[in-house]
C-alpha cells in the first residue's frame, strides 16, 4: 500500500472512529432518559439495570475517546513525515 492510501485509509477510520464516538454519547443520552422516565415509573428491574449499563457504555466510551485521540495523532504524524500534502499535489499533476 502506498504512502498516500494509508494516510486515507487512516483518516477513514479516524472519521469512524468520531461517528463510533458520537454514537455512544447518544446512547449515554438515551439511557439517561430512561433512568430519569423510570423515575416517575418506579420500575425496579429498570432501575437496577440501566446504572450498571450506563456505566459500561461509558467506560467503552472512555476507551473509544482515548484510541481516537492516539490514533488521530498517528495520523497527524505519519502525514507529516511522509509529506502527504506534497503527495497529494503530485498526484493531481
């Protein structure tokens, strides 16, 4: 593979990887608003259940967070010690 398609290739899956992000702050966001909709209804297998899913999808978030930032800075570095900018205009020539 050459230099140019990794380099795309890899901010292919730094863009999944902030999509991957996203979702899991939507899921966060829904079982919030479960545990606060439980609130009024009282279910007690909801409310024993959801903190502990919560917690997991947040540490998986915490995880997801942590691979992106690495991984973006892989990227960021390998484009600049393989002048992939310069790349780029040579293959538009």
């Amino acid at each position: 593979m050459d230099k140019l398609k990794k380099f795309e290739l890899m901010e292919k899956i730094v863009r999944e990887l902030e999509d991957l992000k996203r979702s899991q702050q939507a899921v966060l966001e829904k079982i919030g608003k479960v545990e606060v909709d439980n609130i009024e209804l009282g279910d007690s297998r909801l409310e024993s259940v959801l903190p502990n899913i919560y917690q997991r999808t947040a540490d998986n978030s915490d995880a997801i967070t942590e691979l992106l930032e690495a991984f973006a800075e892989t990227t960021e570095e390998f484009k600049a010690n393989n002048n992939v900018d310069q790349l780029r205009q040579q293959q538009q020539l």
